[in-house]
C-alpha cells in the first residue's frame, strides 16, 4: 500500500526505450498549472523523463471511464500545488497513449509510478486515502533529497525543506507488500496481528480496512452487482456488495445513500450488520470529506 524510501529504488527502473514514437504527434491537451501537466507518449520523454533529474515526477494513468480516477486525481492535483513545485503531476490518458501503457504493463487504473533521476519506478495503484498519499510524498521527496536532484533547490517555497525519513516499521511493511501484492488474505492476518499487539495503531487500523475492503469486492463485477441490489432492494448481501464496488469506483455518496436507507428498512441484528459496514467504509475515507462528515449525521439519526 505504502512504500518507505529505501522502496523507492532505480534499481527496478522500467526502460522505455523500446516505446515507438507515433509517427504524428497528437495533441496534448493545456496544462491545468505549472505543476500539474499532461504527458504523451510524444513528449514523455522530455516533459516526465528529463525533468525528473530536477525534480521528482508522479505519473498518474487514468481514463475518463474510471470512477477511481476521479476520486484520486483531484486530490493528487491539489497536493501537487500544495508542494509548489517540489514534485510535479504529469497525467497521462491511457485511452489515447495505449502503447506507453502497455510498455508499462498497466492492467488496472488508476496507476502511478515516480520517475526520479531519469528513471521509471512503480509507486502504487488504486486510490489511496489522502494520508497515505502524503505519507508517499513524504518518502518520495526523502528519496529525491538522497538522490540530490538540483531541482529541488529552486522550487517554490522547496528550500530549507527538511523531510524526515519515517522509521521502517518491518510489521507493516510485510503487510503493506501483501495488500500491493494482492494477497488480501496475508495482509488481513498480518494487520491482525499488529492490531492484536498495538489496538490504537492508525496505520495498521486503516490498512485492515483498505485490505477487507479489497477483499470483499475487488473482484466483484460492478455492472452485475449494481444489478442485483437493484433486482433485490432488501436482500442484505445484495446491498452491502453493492456499497463496497460503489465506494471502489468513486461513488461515495451513493454508497452512503444506500447503507443510510438501508438502516432505516432494516431492525435488530440486521440493521447492526448494516451500521457496523457504513463504519468500515467511513474508516477508509477522508474524515474530513464533507460527504463523511453529513453521513455520520445521518446515520446517528437513521438509528436514533
């Protein structure tokens, strides 16, 4: 899930030499700011590749179809600003660049890798919560601090940056290589036993959320799903399937609609299951996300 900074290493860095170039160039749409772009496989070469030995690059691959997407590219785009020229966002469309995403072996979005120094390196999938994310950056800039890239100095607000390398913890590390590796199964039980021996562990407390999440449902077949909650209003399994693949794809407000109606047709131990599943889902969420916040009201008065 997370990767710590002695992770992020050239040593399994992608060459990409092999990429064909079109043979015309298409048209990048404008960039959003200095810091956010967008990246082709045209000019990914001198736009991602080459600025990376100034400053670090997040890749971020995404289509227009993918509700994840959009869950993770905004805030991505906010904390690249946030940085002010630290580190750089360039996104790339896989839909129109499909042969960089193929060189890369991109199976699923969103994906985003580091390029650091010239070099390509695989960073992380899926959209991870904001915490997680500036836990990323965090190891991503104590990397380029190792690495000693000239950028740094010159960008806004970059200088006197101190970045602080976080301890490697090897418990959550085998944990957080499990949830990357999807083995969903080795993951929970690890978090298991990190919550057994520290019960308030944050860190380990999301992660067991993100990995039973992922668990329940990232196999699941979102249309087929949302189809039979649909076909089956009050079948309890149906509803609670259909939460988890809506919560995965971006649709958070749906998701919480449906648990919220759902409590309120429901009674007993029924209606805890369903209350105990809207927590989980909260627990994976920005808090602070307003969403969250008027959900939680309205799950207090749903109950009460």
């Amino acid at each position: 899930m997370q990767r710590r900074p002695t992770d992020l290493s050239i040593a399994g860095a992608i060459d990409l030499s092999s990429l064909a170039k079109p043979a015309s160039s298409p048209t990048s749409s404008a960039a959003s700011s200095a810091h956010v772009f967008d990246a082709t496989e045209t000019d990914f070469e001198e736009l991602v590749l080459r600025r990376s030995l100034q400053v670090p690059v997040l890749v971020d691959f995404w289509a227009e179809w993918c509700g994840p997407c959009k869950q993770l590219s905004p805030v991505l785009e906010r904390l690249a600003e946030e940085g002010g020229g630290t580190w750089v966002l360039a996104k790339v469309d896989v839909d129109s660049n499909q042969a960089l995403a193929g060189q890369l072996q991109i199976q699923s979005i969103p994906t985003v890798f580091l390029a650091l120094g010239g070099r390509l390196v695989p960073g992380f999938q899926g959209a991870l919560p904001e915490a997680q994310l500036r836990d990323f950056l965090g190891q991503v800039m104590a990397a380029a601090k190792q690495a000693g890239l000239p950028g740094l100095d010159g960008a806004d607000g970059a200088e006197g940056v101190e970045e602080p390398e976080p301890p490697v913890d090897p418990e959550l590390l085998a944990a957080e290589e499990a949830l990357a590796a999807g083995d969903h199964d080795k993951a929970l039980s690890l978090y298991d036993g990190i919550l057994s021996q520290r019960p308030a562990d944050a860190e380990a407390t999301l992660g067991r959320a993100w990995a039973a999440l992922l668990q329940r449902a990232s196999h699941l077949d979102t249309s087929a799903v949302l189809a039979a909650a649909a076909a089956s209003p009050d079948d309890l399994a149906a509803q609670l399937s259909a939460s988890d693949v809506e919560v995965l794809n971006g649709q958070i407000q749906e998701a919480i609609d449906r648990l919220i109606a759902l409590v309120g047709r429901t009674a007993g131990d029924d209606r805890d299951v369903v209350r105990q599943h809207l927590l989980g889902l909260f627990s994976v969420l920005d808090p602070d996300d307003e969403r969250i916040i008027k959900g939680r009201r309205a799950l207090t008065n749903a109950l009460y």
